[in-house]
C-alpha cells in the first residue's frame, strides 16, 4: 500500500517504519508482543545502520558480526529489520538462491504456519537469524560462545597481514535475559575471559509481564556488571541515536572488557494508554490504540504494512553498502590468504561446511579384549585426544570437572583458552553448566565443533541450552560422565536416574550410552561424522570389560544403535533376549554365559542408542530383536521408563525406581538388582512365562 508519510529526516523515516511494521504484524496476528519492538526500534537501526559489519546479501559470510535477539518475543522487530534491509535466504547448501529471506507476506503471516515469521527467532528456518531465542538468557548467553569463536578463530587464522577473523557480538536484552541465572554465569565467564568483542544492550525498560520491575528486580545492574569485569555504559533515552552511537563507539574502542549498554527505554513508545505498561508486552495494541500511537508517529494512520519509497534507498545508503563492502573486502584477503597459506585456507572452508579434514580418524586406537576394562570416561578421553589431534577446530572442556570427565585435551600444543591464550583448545567454563551449554551452542553457531563435559546428573542443569542445540540441529557434543549409580559412595545426590529417560525424550537428540572401550571408540566415529544432529554422550565412571570382539559382535554396530553381541551356539534362534546399555551390556553377558550354560538359547543386544536404532528399517529392527521372541529383558541402570517399547508387554526391566542410596558400588547392585544372578532369575521367569502363554 502507498500513502504520503512526512517524515523527511531518513533516519525517523526508517524507524517508524520499522515500528509501525512490528505494530501491524502483531494486530494482524492477534497475538506477539508489539511494546518491546517499539520502544527499541531505533537502537535496532542505529545498530544495524552505522555499525554492523553484516553484508544483507550474504548473510553467513564468516566474519560477520553477530546481532542476537535475546528478548526473543520481540521477534518482530528482528523481522522487521531482515525484511528492511533484505537479507538473502541461504539453503542449507550454503548457497544463497537470491531471495529474500523474509518477505513482506510472511510478516503478514506473523506466527503462522510455514511463514519466515514464526513466534520467535528460529535459526535454520529464516537466514539472518543468528541462533534461536525465546527462552529468556539463552540468546545472551550464546553470544559469549560467537564472542569466544571470534577470538579463537582469530588466534588460529589470522596471519601478520591477514586479519581474517575480528568480528563482534552484540546482543539486545530485556529484563528477563538479566534476571535468569544463566546470563550471570555468563557474564561472569565473558568478563573473566575479557571478551572486548562482546556488547550487550540492556533495555532497561521496568516492565515484565507481571507489572513494573519494582515487583521482583531491584538489582544495581551497572554495579553487577561492573563487578563481572564489564565495562557499563548508560543512554537514558532509547530515542536518541547520537548517544547510542557513541555508546557503540566507545564499545569499540574498548580492548579490555565486555560492554553493557543500560539504555532506558520506554515500552510501547507513543502508545497513548500503553506506553510503559505491562499491557503493551504480550498482546496486540488494539485498533484504537494503533491508529493514536501512528498518528503520533506522524504516519496515516490507515495504512497497515507500508514501507513508504525511500526506505529501501536509507538502507542501501547505510548497512547494505557498507556491509557488502567489508564482505566483498574480506573474501578478496580470504583469495590471497588462499595462496600462501592454502592449509589453514583449507581448514577454514571444511570447517564452514562442517566437513572433516582427511584421515581425521586415523589415530584411533583399538581397544585389546580385557575383562577387567577400562571405565568409560578413560576410553572416551583417550579417543577423543586421538581425534582432537587431527581435527584442529574441534574445542571443549568442562565445567570444572575435566580431571573426573577425562575430557583434557592433552597433546603438545593443545593449550588453555585463556585471556591470554585465544586460541588454547581446552576450554574452561568453570561450574557453570547451563552458561556452558549455550555457549557450546555459540560455538558451534560460529562452525566450531565444540564438546562440553560434566556429571550426567548436572545435565539438568543445561537442559534449556541442550534442548535449543536440538532444535537448532547443532552437532554439539555434550559429554556425560558418571552416568549411573555406579557412582557408588556420592548416593541419590549424585546418581543420575530420570537423566536418560528426559534426554531420550528431547526430540533431535542422538544419546549413545557406549557399553566398552571398542563401543568408546565407534561411538566417537560416528558423533564426529554428525553434522546437523547434537549428542549426549553418556559414559561411566567405573570400568568396564572390554569384549572380545573375535567372540561377540562386532562394535561397528553402534553406527546402527543396537546390534546383536551375542547368540546361541550353533545358529539356533534364540528364545530369550537380554537388551543393555553402557555398563549393564557386562552384566547381561555374564548372566548370558549362565543361562547358555543352562541351556538356555539367549540373545545379548547391546543397545548403545535408541535414537540410532529406531532410524533404522524395519527388516534391521526386526533382526535385532525378532517380534516372535517375547521373553525379552531390558538392563540399565537408569529410571526404567520408556523401555517397555523394547521389552513389550511380556518382558521385563531391570532398572532403578528410586533415587538410589551411598553405598560402595558392589553393595548398591546387589541392593537395586544389578546382579548376574537376579537377571537369571528375572530372564528364566520371563521364559517361563513366555512360553506358558
Ligand atoms: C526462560 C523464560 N521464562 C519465561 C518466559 C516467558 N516470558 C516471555 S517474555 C517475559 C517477560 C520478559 O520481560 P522483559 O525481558 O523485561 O521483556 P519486556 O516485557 O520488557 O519486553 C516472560 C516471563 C520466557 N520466554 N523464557
Ligand atoms: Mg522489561
């Protein structure tokens, strides 16, 4: 629709359209959040205009700099300025097909099905959008790991006249980003580590969804921040661009710290009866209320969805041709670099397309039968070092537990990524589980392969983030040690149980609960090959046998999730099937060699990965476990939900239903049922049962 709008200043001009777009997707959806848009808009497009490196037609050119949405529910205003600014939709080829990535149907589709607009940011479905958000702190919180991956990536890359890699991150967040606990852990870390080339905008507004801040939120937050090691900056008005211009400025001369920019913001800005109100936060201004607040705008008050001519050229003038120039800049340094340092240069694009440099898998050992075994976490570590040497982006650590993770990195020239050391490979994130999952995910956002490790006990606490690698397809590695009460004497505090199960349960996520060092190994192979798809790996704290892999099954098997270890003698088919998992897959073949003693025909499945297994065919599925034998027991030593679908109706579970007990190891299997013995009584009561019926 065209109509006359009056305002000469291109600047306003810009703003109010943005603000005007972000009012009419919100009322034509009938629901969103219009105020925080509002109120924000002009920081957006001072942003974005005078200081973002971003070229709009080439939005994933590696040496952007990163804006995150923080405040996701203000996704509006996200789409507003990729609509605007006509960034350029990117298959997941990485190739941009010239379209745009959001248009303006699909802001008049805001929050519908299939439109580029949906609810809340979401990274892969829109191009432009840099990582997922919605769940308040995650956003700023990834940002610290994009922070982290400029540094790293500038230490690794950037050669005495190639200055490949300098870009910063900024995030814009609400009060909400500043009240979860995750966006202090990572500040607290992005200030230890002095990301200068991080900014977060703070949009100090009072408001949440229950009322005024006064309510719930009467921290110094300039004090805090300063506290964290951060530089504070203030803007008393969100209106005002010189100052917020200098605020950035001074953001970019600082070389020490991490910045906060407090800017003061009015939510709903020009809404006569909503302005600063909770009211302008999750629901639709109302028609009234939009034509008052666009004549106050100095905008027809009529026209929905107008982008008035000479919006597109204000851009064009600003972010677009300074953007494509820095882009086009940089991709004529990345040719030269090419040619004298073609290795790195070839690194750098393998590790764009998440691809793997060649014989990457070389040095990884193969594990010598032994019944006494090796725990887990030993295995995973040695493997791990074996590949991290050969792949030299791929980065991790722990959240101070790496010496009981078995997660360092110990090869000569790993290093310590520290404030003087940006480009060390072993990571520190300190006690800090959640800040560590969002930050893996920042990495791995930045094409980094990141691990991160701890207690699968403490996974709970990174949930929030785990679930957002899952949603946004981001092959982050998440290691989990000391995965059972087989962590004996620490008791129910430390004995994961539920863990599985609610891992299992997050859609995209692969777990593999490896069950000997060769499994170790094969489960390493196959994460390394994941390119869209994040992983729980979930390893023991205890030994376990290695198996003979010239008398049971052989490990290549966990590429499929659940393989058959071990059969009757004779190819006779089995009658009965013990299906385990990490450290129960010894336990299920010590009860086997019992029950095949007896004569009884038994099958061991070792099942590292439901995930796997269930993305097989139906004709391997079936192999694996035959629907004709019912007599089927599943051992793990984990909540028992959720294996009924393995063991059916007529099998059983030998797993925990309680929060287990502190006890040495031995004493809590014989208590919780772990025992060769009691998995033959279980599995000969199963058999008999099967075949009475
Ligand atoms: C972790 C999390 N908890 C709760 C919510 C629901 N929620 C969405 S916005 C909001 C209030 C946020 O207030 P603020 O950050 O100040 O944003 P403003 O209303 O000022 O835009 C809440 C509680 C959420 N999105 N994420
Ligand atoms: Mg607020």
């Amino acid at each position: 629709m065209s109509a006359a709008v009056s305002i000469a200043d291109p600047d306003q001009l810009a703003i109010a359209t943005i603000r005007t777009l972000c009012i009419d997707a919100v009322q034509q959806a009938n629901s969103g959040h219009p105020g925080t848009p509002m109120a924000m808009a002009p920081v957006a497009y001072t942003l974005w205009q005078r200081f973002l490196r971003f070229d709009p037609d080439d939005p994933i050119w590696p040496n952007r700099d990163r804006f995150v949405l923080s405040m996701g529910h203000a996704s509006t205003l996200l789409y507003a300025m990729l609509l605007l600014t006509r960034v350029k939709a990117v298959n997941p080829a990485y190739e941009s097909l010239g379209e745009d990535s959001v248009r303006l149907e699909d802001l008049e589709h805001f929050r519908q099905l299939d439109s580029k607009c949906p609810g809340h940011p979401e990274y892969r479905w829109t191009s432009g959008i840099e990582t997922t958000t919605g769940p308040l702190g995650q956003g700023v919180a990834t940002s610290v790991g994009m922070a982290i991956a400029s540094r790293w990536l500038a230490a690794r890359y950037n050669k005495p006249d190639f200055e490949l890699f300098d870009f910063d991150v900024y995030a814009l967040a609400g009060d909400g980003c500043m009240m979860e606990g995750i966006s202090s852990e990572a500040a607290s870390l992005a200030g230890h580590l002095r990301l200068s080339n991080l900014c977060w905008i703070y949009d100090n507004n009072h408001i949440t969804i229950e009322g005024n801040t006064s309510l719930t939120f009467t921290d110094d937050v300039a004090t805090r921040f300063l506290g964290h090691g951060w530089n504070v900056l203030r803007v008393g008005d969100a209106n005002d661009l010189e100052m917020l211009s200098r605020a950035f400025e001074t953001f970019r001369r600082e070389t020490e710290r991490p910045t906060l920019v407090i800017v003061d913001s009015h939510i709903a800005y020009g809404a006569p009866t909503k302005q600063d109100t909770s009211g302008a936060h999750g629901e639709p201004l109302g028609e009234e209320e939009v034509r008052a607040t666009k004549r106050f705008y100095g905008w027809p008050e009529d026209a929905t969805f107008l982008v008035p001519d000479g919006v597109d050229a204000v851009f064009e003038d600003g972010i677009r041709s300074r953007g494509r120039a820095a882009r086009d800049a940089w991709f004529e340094l990345l040719a030269a670099y090419e040619k004298e340092h073609p290795d790195l240069a070839d690194e750098l694009n393998r590790m764009q397309r998440r691809h793997l440099p060649d014989g990457w898998d070389a040095d990884v050992p193969t594990f010598e039968p032994d019944p006494k075994g090796l725990a887990g976490r030993e295995a995973s570590g040695t493997v791990l070092n074996a590949i991290a040497g050969r792949v030299p982006w791929l980065v991790g650590g722990s959240a101070d537990l790496s010496p009981s993770t078995k997660t360092r990195l110990t090869f000569d020239g790993a290093g310590d990524l520290e404030p003087d050391d940006d480009g060390g490979r072993n990571l520190h994130f300190g006690i800090r589980e959640h800040a560590m999952g969002a930050i893996l995910n920042g990495l791995s956002l930045s094409k980094l392969r990141p691990f991160g490790s701890g207690f699968l006990i403490f996974s709970d606490y990174a949930r929030g983030s785990i679930r957002l690698s899952a949603i946004m397809e981001l092959p982050v590695i998440h290691v989990f040690t000391h995965d059972s009460i087989g962590v004996g004497e620490d008791g129910p505090t430390h004995q994961p149980v539920e863990q599985l199960a609610s891992l299992r349960a997050m859609p995209g996520l692969i777990v593999i609960r490896p069950g000997d060092a060769t499994e170790v190994a094969e489960a390493w192979l196959t994460i390394m090959e994941l390119r869209h798809e994040p992983v729980a790996l979930i390893l023991s704290r205890q030994a376990m046998p290695t198996l003979d892999r010239t008398r049971f099954g052989p490990a290549s098997g966990v590429r499929r999730g659940a393989y058959v270890l071990a059969d009757p003698a004779g190819g006779d088919p089995p009658e009965l099937i013990l299906i385990a998992s990490g450290s129960e897959v010894g336990l299920a073949v010590d009860a086997w060699n019992t029950l095949t003693d007896g004569g009884v025909r038994a099958r061991v499945v070792s099942m590292p990965s439901w995930e796997l297994f269930d993305a097989q065919p139906s004709e391997y599925r079936d192999e694996v476990l035959p629907p004709s034998v019912t007599a089927r027991v599943a051992i793990e030593q984990a909540s028992t939900f959720g294996w009924e679908r393995y063991v059916g109706s007529k099998g059983a579970i030998v797993g925990m239903n309680t929060f287990g007990a502190s006890a040495p190891l031995k004493e809590l299997q014989t208590k919780f049922g772990f025992t060769p013995e009691a998995v033959v009584g279980i599995s000969r009561e199963r058999l008999a049962a099967s075949s009475a019926g």
